[in-house]
C-alpha cells in the first residue's frame, strides 16, 4: 500500500513539473521578439531541472502559435511501479497572450 502512495505522490509531482514547464514555456514565447524556439527551451529547462531519470524520460513538449496566443503543450507516460499498476498518460496546455510593443 505505502508503495502505491508513493508512486501516486511522485506522479502528482510529475504533473506540476509539466505545469510548471507549460507555463514558463508559454510565457517566453510570449514575450516581445522571443519565438517559439525560447517556448521550447524555457520549457524543457524547467522539465531538465525537475524530472530527470525515467520519470522525465517519456517528457515531450511541443509549442505553437495561433491568432496571437502562444501554445505549449507537454505530454508524458508515468508508469506504474507494480505489476498491476496502469502507466498514468498526462497531456498539459499552458498559454500566453503574445505580447505587443507599442504602435
């Protein structure tokens, strides 16, 4: 039992860390004369940084824009430590406003 916590804690960590990365990743991109590329990087820094091993090994991020909006978007597979135990398929969406410098 204390093991199937365990691994439900440490998903439920590994979800923050893609919000957190969808965030920051978004944001970045979002900023005046940054481009998807800086999405990209400031989202796969903070995933680089938080999940590191095989808990950060099924990690991708992609990022895009649309109609102004700067989208990332990080999915990953969780597995479960027991036999029995079903992998945990999370897929996360941060967005941001592209920011505009003045007319």
């Amino acid at each position: 039992m204390f093991v199937l916590l365990a691994n439900f804690v440490v998903d439920q960590y590994g979800r923050g860390v893609l919000r957190a990365a969808v965030d920051e990743g978004a944001r970045a991109g979002a900023q005046e004369g940054n481009t998807l590329d800086d999405c990209q990087a400031r989202a796969a820094a903070v995933t680089g940084d938080l999940l590191r091993g095989s808990l950060g090994s099924t990690v991708q991020i992609l990022c895009g824009e649309a109609n102004g909006t700067v989208t990332s978007r990080a999915t990953a597979a969780f597995p479960g430590w027991l036999p029995g135990v079903p992998t945990w398929n999370v897929a996360i969406e941060g967005r941001s406003t592209r920011e505009q410098g003045p007319s």
